[in-house]
C-alpha cells in the first residue's frame, strides 16, 4: 500500500519529462471518434476532474460529444486541522468552487453530487456501482461508444483506488472504453515505475487547456491557503500542479470491447466530419500542433518531382495541406465531404488562382479530369474495403502515366472503422503493384509515394 503525505517534496515534473513522458504514444481516437462517444465522468472530490483530464473534457465538449460528470464527495476532509473553516462549511465552498470550474470547461449543469463521505467511499462502492450503472444505462447508443473517465485505480489515495476500481469492473462488464487519470501517482511514484510507459497522452486544443486552466483557478481552497493560520495552508503546491500544467495529458487507456455493430463506412464519415468542422473551426489543430506542421512538411518533401502539372487532393479538410502542395501544382483540385471544411479551406486558398475546391464524397462521386499527382492523406481507414478498391480504380484510370500517389496515414488503431492506416497501405500495394518510390515510417504515422508505370494500366 501507497502511504505519501501532499507535504512530501515529491517526484519534479522534470523526472517524468527526462524519462520520456512527452513521447509516449497519442490516445489512438480520432476528432471525429471523440465528437460520436458519449463520456461519464467519475471524480472523488472537486477539482480531480480538472486535474487529471480537464483539457480532454474541455476539448470533446467542444467538438459536441455528450459529457456528465459524477462527484462523489464534496471534499469536505481537504483541511482537518483548519480552525477557521468546518468540514461542512468547506463543504459548500468546494461544490460552490466546482461548479465554477465545470463552468469553465463548458459543463455548467452537467454534474451532480452524490455525497458520499469524503475518504470514506471504500464502504460506499457498491452504491457507487449501482449510480454508475444507472447513469450508463440513461445513455442510449452503441456501448461501444461510451466512455468512463475516472481516477486511475492504483492512484494511491483510497477514494481513488475505490473509484477507478469501480469504473473498470462498470467498463469490463460493459464493453465500454475507459480511461484513467492519474493525480497523486505523478507525486509519490518515480519514473521507475513501470504503469506509466503503457499509458497514452491527449493534446487538447489550446482553448481547452485555457479552459482547464481557468477550472483549476476558481478551486481557490486547493491552490491558495484559507488563511495565515496553521492548518490552513495550501494543499496543492506549485510543484504538484506543474504535473497538470503539461500541454498534453496522460491516461491509462482501455478500449472498449469489439461490439456487433458495423463499422462506420463513407456515408457516416460524411456526417461525423460535417459535424466536427461545424464545431470547431481546426478541429486536428492543424495550424498549431507541431506533430501536425511536422507531418506536413515531410509529407511536401517527399514529393519526388518538383512541380506537377495537375493534382488531386482527397480530404483536404481546412486547406492546410493543400496551400503546401498548391505552389507545387499548375492546377490542383482539393476535395471533401465537408461543406463546412470547403468554406474555411476555400478562403485559405484564395491567394492560389490555380486551386479549385469542390464537395464531393469519394470514391461514390469521381471529379474526372487527368492527375499526374493524387494525395490520399488521413482518409484510406474512413473507407470500407470495398470503398477503397473502388477509390484506387478511379486513380488508375485518372493518373497519368509516371504519375505519384502520395499516401499518409496514422498507424495507431482505429476503433469503429474496418481499416487501419497499416491496412490501407498494404492493400494499396497489393492491388496496383505500382512501385514504390519513397517509405517513410514512425510510431505514430507512415508515409509512402506510389509511381504509376509509364503507360497506366487497370488494375
């Protein structure tokens, strides 16, 4: 058993970040996953929700996923020893305080208290259950597409451990996803411990993380004293809130079980991807992730011509992209199932007179014309099988002899789809036999070019 004090020094944040925190694998869903699923969050005294994921629930609020929160208590032990304040006065102060910080997120009205004794929640667990269960059930949808959210169950504070025991066994039994987040592990653990190195981080947008940062404020009794007098000191110190100050935060991830429904196929992508550039106006963060402006620029460099006189892009999204590829391009025409992405991507492209923009949902509507560069970025794994086959014979009978497919795709998995991005390249290869010019491959993407023989042929 964890025994730690919020008084210890503490492990520095520098520690984690030396031992390769900042490069421990992305949470493997999707913008257009996380706006589809359904998120019930579990929190044992105020402020652990904003803490340990508030960026998250900032972010998939946002893009328009459903979102409620559980508190358990109402923190009432954070200060024993205080004589100014009573625990039932501290009490009212921290849900006053809570509610502010849900506020902030964009939650006002999505929670509700269920007042169980502040460390005392180990003899509540099955009326816990009992709630979470009930609360599952109001939720209509594919189970698969609920999600917990609680403090990671070997935290080493009881009403954690309790908590984040109680989400899994709700989760196993379930099939639903189910992430932890840790709070006092960054304290009193070292990166000697090996739970961490499974785990997976979430960038949340920046105004996400404004929001978080916001919440944590408005939880003044945590992060300032209550007065000058003993037993009134700060409880959380600068030192420990640096583990929640990170551009990105750490959960320990657990999918959900494989259910029977289908996976999604072209048509659903058509609504999800509306839905989510409707809501957010960057909603992958494009402009200002560095995995993203990174991405995009190798993705340019790997172009092995350096001019081409007619190009396609599928999924252009925003446009961010295409304003890389359009100086490379006599004509180039950007594609997308997404009227609201066209909108934003067409006022991006405006100083290039050589681009055109237009909606269509491949591989069912086909432009036409004649392409000796076409650009399959982010998009094979929102296909069928079926669907990509028929996408890659109206390449072939659209590129031009010597022509390049240039494919990018995220290799972590991607649940609710049939495909991965591993899956797509290879059966791209397998069905045109084109060679392959340039492969390039990392943990989190792989990016390879396709020449088309000189003189195209059917597939």
């Amino acid at each position: 058993m964890v025994t730690f004090s919020h008084t210890d020094d503490g492990t520095d944040e520098a520690a984690w970040v030396d031992h390769g925190l900042p490069v421990i694998p992305e949470l493997p869903l999707s913008p257009p996953e996380l706006a589809a699923m359904r998120f019930v969050v579990l929190a044992a005294h105020p402020d652990d929700e904003t803490l340990g994921a508030g960026g998250l629930l900032a972010h998939v609020h946002a893009l328009g996923a459903h979102v409620e929160v559980l508190l358990c208590t109402a923190g009432e032990g954070s200060h024993p020893d205080s004589p100014t304040v009573t625990p039932d006065q501290l009490a009212g102060t921290r849900l006053e305080e809570f509610a502010a910080g849900l506020a902030s997120l964009g939650l006002e009205g999505r929670w509700r208290c269920l007042g169980y004794p502040d460390r005392g929640l180990g003899a509540h667990a099955a009326g816990i259950t009992s709630v979470v269960r009930e609360a599952v059930r109001r939720l209509p949808g594919d189970p698969g597409q609920l999600v917990l959210v609680a403090p990671y169950r070997q935290d080493g504070h009881a009403d954690h451990d309790v908590l984040g025991q109680v989400a899994a066994e709700v989760a196993r039994q379930g099939g639903h996803g189910l992430l932890e987040y840790p709070v006092w592990f960054w304290h009193w653990a070292t990166p000697d411990n090996p739970a961490w190195q499974a785990w997976v981080r979430f960038h949340p947008d920046p105004p996400a993380l404004a929001a978080k940062a916001r919440a944590m404020d408005a939880h003044a009794t945590q992060v300032r004293p209550l007065s000058p007098a003993a037993g009134d000191e700060v409880l959380l110190s600068e030192a420990f809130l640096k583990h929640f100050s990170r551009g990105y935060e750490v959960f320990a991830w657990t999918p959900p079980a494989q259910t029977s429904g289908a996976p999604h196929r072209s048509a659903d992508a058509e609504r999800i991807f509306d839905a989510v550039h409707a809501r957010a106006e960057d909603p992958w963060d494009y402009l200002g992730s560095w995995y993203e402006r990174r991405k995009r620029a190798l993705t340019l460099a790997a172009l092995p011509r350096e001019s081409y006189e007619s190009g396609l892009e599928v999924g252009c999204s925003i446009g961010t992209l295409t304003a890389g590829l359009a100086p490379r391009c006599r004509s180039l025409l950007a594609v997308d199932a997404s009227s609201t992405a066209l909108d934003r991507a067409a006022a991006r492209l405006a100083p290039f007179p050589g681009v055109t923009t237009r909606q269509l949902t491949l591989p069912g509507s086909w432009p036409g014309g004649s392409y000796d560069l076409v650009v399959v970025s982010e998009v094979g794994y929102y296909l069928g099988r079926d669907e990509l086959g028929l996408l890659l014979d109206r390449v072939v009978e659209s590129m031009m002899p010597g022509g390049t497919l240039l494919l990018c795709h995220w290799r972590h998995p991607m649940r609710g789809w049939e495909l991965d991005g591993e899956t797509v390249h290879t059966l791209v290869r397998d069905r045109l036999g084109w060679p392959t010019a340039g492969l390039y491959r990392e943990r989190d993407f792989v990016l390879e070019t396709l020449m088309a023989p000189a003189a195209a042929v059917a597939s």
